[in-house]
C-alpha cells in the first residue's frame, strides 16, 4: 500500500492510499479517514455514484466532523478499476468511473469490472490486516449507484451490520443508469443482474436489519430513475423495517449530501454501538 | 444578474450568479448562500486563494451548515477577471484565477485587474441593490492570498465590522507569491504595493477591530512565505488586537478550513450580533 495524500482533518487524518488489487487487475485507490487513537473503532465503507472518484465525497461531504465526534474509520473506495489497460467506453454508464459495484462475467470487461468482490472481499481485507479497526462494528452506506451498491452489498454479507442510502438507484431492472451495464457486462443475462439488484435481493433476503436509512431530495432530477418507492414497497412486503425521508427542495447532488450526512454517520455509530 | 446555479443547502440555497462587471469590464461570477427568510441578516464575505474559484470554498469548506445556524448570508466571489480579451500568463501568479485584491497600474493588467474596486465597491453594491441583507451587520475573511486580501479591505474600509483570516499571505512585499504582481500589476512601485499590504496597513490604519482572528496549521507548506508573525509584530506595534491559533499538524489547503470554519463562521456571527 502507497500513501499518496495526507491530511490532517477535524483531529484527524484524510488519507489516499493506492495498492495493487488482485480482483481487479490495477492499482486501485481508496480514501481511509481515521480520528487519532482510533483502536477498536467502528467501520463505516462509503460507495460513491457514477463519474465518481474516492475525491469526491472526502472533499465535499463533510463527513469527517462527524467521523470523528463519533470516532469511526471511514473509508471510501475509489468508483471502478482504472487505467491504460483497462476497458473504457465514451458512454459514461459504462467502464471507468461508471461506480457500478458487481463482477461482470462478459469480455473485456469480466477481467477487471470485478467491484463486487473487491468491496466486499478484498478491500475488507487489506482493512482488516493492516488497521486495528473493529471487525465486528461494520457498517456500508453510499449515494445514488453506490446507494443501490450499499444495500445490495449490505443484504448479502454478514460483515455489514447496519446500512444506508442517499438517494440510491435501487432497481437495476428498470432505472436507465443500469441499462448499458445490463447489455454489456451481463450480455441480458437476468439471472446475473437480479444478483445485484437491491429490489430483487431485499425480497429473497434471510438477512433482516433493524431499520435501512434513506434519503431522497424531492427536487432530485433523477427521481424517477432511482425506484425508491419500489425498494419502500419490497421492504414492506417482507417486513423489512425501512425509514424513508423525502427532502423538499433537495437535489441529487453533493450539497444534498452535505446536509444530511451528519444524520447518516450518526445513525450508524448509534446502530453499531449497540453490537 | 444571471442565476447559473441554484442548489438546496441546510434549509437554505446555495446559488452562483454571472452578472457585467463595470470596473473588471467582463462577466464576473460570484456565489451566494443564504438562508430561507434571511431578512435583515449579517453578510460575511470570503475571498479565496490563488488558483480558486467562486467554487472552491461552496464545494469544499462546509461553511452552509454553520452560516444556516447562525442566519447569515455568505458570498463568495471568483478570484479574477476571466475570459477570452482578459489577459493572462502561464505563470499561476498571475492572470487569470491569480487571487490578487488590488487594482493594477500597469498595461496590459490595467484594464481589468481592478479586483479591489470589484470587492470593496461594486459587489457590495449589486448585494445592496438586489437583497435585504443587513448594510451595516457586514463582515470579510479570506484564505491565503484571499487572507491577505481580506485583512488589507477591512482595514481601509468602514463597510467591513469585522475581519477574520485562515492562512493569510500577511505581506505583499516579501512573499514569493506577490513578486511577479509587483513586477507586472505595478512595475515595482513600491509605494503602489504598500496600499494592499496588510503589513504595512496595519500599522497605519486609524481603524481598529476589537479583534482579528487568525488561524494557521504549523505543517502548512508556505508556512515561511505567509509572514504571519510579522503581521502578529505590526498588529502589537499598534495595539490592534489580534487572536492567532496556530494548528499543530494541520496544512494550507482545504482539509484545514474545514476543519476551523465552524469556528470562523462563529467568530463573525456572535461580533456582528453586538453591532
């Protein structure tokens, strides 16, 4: 692992590290905040959306004041593999920074696009053995694709304790941004895709939490594309406790995010308090 | 005045204009957030460093959250005249983003490098004409170059009560990064640099603050070219008070402003309630 940007934040650090990864065949970047002293901490993993870097969210969203009031680790992995040799497209839905988080099974993109794993599993475990964090106290949360990624992510593996959404695209099936994936990563297949897709996975899910947090502004130009109302829906058909918060006035974007992400961190130190 | 960005913001807006500009003879864009029902409140203006933009600190800073809780309005405007006819040089001291609050003498920067009269003059009248801040509750900081700039304003002009500066570039005559603006803006006329130097300034001013509060991290990399002692030795020189926090660990960029803007926003809110 390479230190590639140190900042003291809120008696804290912000800091970049780039590592080889195995799953995705590149370096890959991903952003860790840590408050000072920081043994045993919670673990909260943030998902950006699509044309997002690990940048985006440490710069913009404030979390760390919150972070570190509540002393949690939090780290923010970078949207997708990248470089000279990776398969790109012009289409922003597509290749790098498109912040979709599953392991394509189509060439070319089957030999790095392999997200889901790296969130779930190897990042994880480079977390695991080079920080005393706690690994029990881990939570997952993100915004717009990495909104849909954190709950699916969350409904699949027990590491997750405690999830939440800003504004996350919850059906795969239906929203545009997941359209072209579909097509190119997955060649139709309905079967591979269903295994991502928050709406199917909450239906067929064992694994129930306390309560999923989300948060949608109402003047969110994507709000159609997002299926929030659906994900509410599935919740409810199988008792899955869900509390939803439509924001007057908010749009999809960072100054959304910044005004309820002290909400967010708080919910999950509450949550992770009580493991 | 033309409205390019409007976004909800802790239950208010955060927008960005581009309106003519008379003194820098091109279009200009200043941010503005305010507020829901902000009616007769302080206005606190802040002027960003070298290289920045209106966006920077609206992006950046999470100042919205603590001007919402304190009611205030904050503005923030570009660092520079842009444009196709505007000069500029491939030297970042100069031209175009280059941050400098002054008006320059010198051909070609003369005809539109009048940031001084813009600051102090014509957008304080475009904020009087268009709102109902309060005209008397008015308040300046800065960051780095954007610090000295707020210093050296407030001192020569009553509109500002009160005056604070992260990381400010105390002198115009010994930091490297005003030699080239020395050379270029002014054709090394001293006598015409000492009129923005807060160094200098300070120690002639009749006007008095109650307090100056300075904030600087001690690992900041221009730490030597800041010259922040020395505005510390002019200040006492003249019994102008002044509260400077020095931050052990903390550098120049935007991880340390986040981290003492509450603070900042704080400072001008609880003395401009006493005017």
């Amino acid at each position: 692992m390479k230190l590639i940007e140190k900042h003291r934040s809120f008696q804290g650090y912000q800091e970049v590290y780039r590592h080889p990864s195995k799953v995705t065949k590149c370096d890959m970047q991903f952003a860790l905040y840590s408050p000072d002293n920081c043994t045993d901490v919670p673990v909260l993993y943030f998902l950006s959306g699509i044309t997002c870097t690990e940048q985006n969210f440490i710069q913009k969203s404030g979390f760390q004041k919150f972070a570190s009031k509540n002393q949690m680790a939090v780290i923010v992995p970078d949207t997708s593999p990248r470089g000279e040799n990776i398969p790109d497209d012009e289409n922003y839905k597509l290749g790098c920074g498109a912040g979709f988080y599953l392991n394509a099974t189509q060439e070319p993109w089957s030999q790095n696009y392999n997200m889901y794993d790296y969130i779930t599993k190897e990042l994880p475990d480079i977390i695991a053995n080079n920080y005393k964090f706690s690994n029990s106290k881990v939570g997952i949360f993100g915004h717009s694709m990495g909104g849909g990624g954190a709950l699916q992510c969350a409904l699949k593996n027990d590491l997750y304790k405690t999830v939440s959404a800003i504004s996350p695209i919850c059906s795969l099936h239906h929203s545009s941004f997941a359209k072209d994936v579909f097509a190119n990563y997955f060649n139709n297949n309905e079967e591979e895709l269903n295994l991502y897709d928050p709406i199917m996975l909450v239906k067929q899910s064992k694994k129930k939490f306390a309560d999923i947090k989300i948060d949608v502004g109402l003047d969110d130009e994507f709000l159609k594309d997002l299926y929030i109302d659906d994900f509410v829906e599935a919740c409810n058909s199988v008792d899955q406790k869900l509390s939803l918060n439509k924001h007057k006035g908010y749009d999809h974007g960072y100054y959304f995010i910044h005004s309820f992400i002290e909400q967010h961190i708080e919910y999950h130190a509450s949550n992770l308090k009580k493991i």
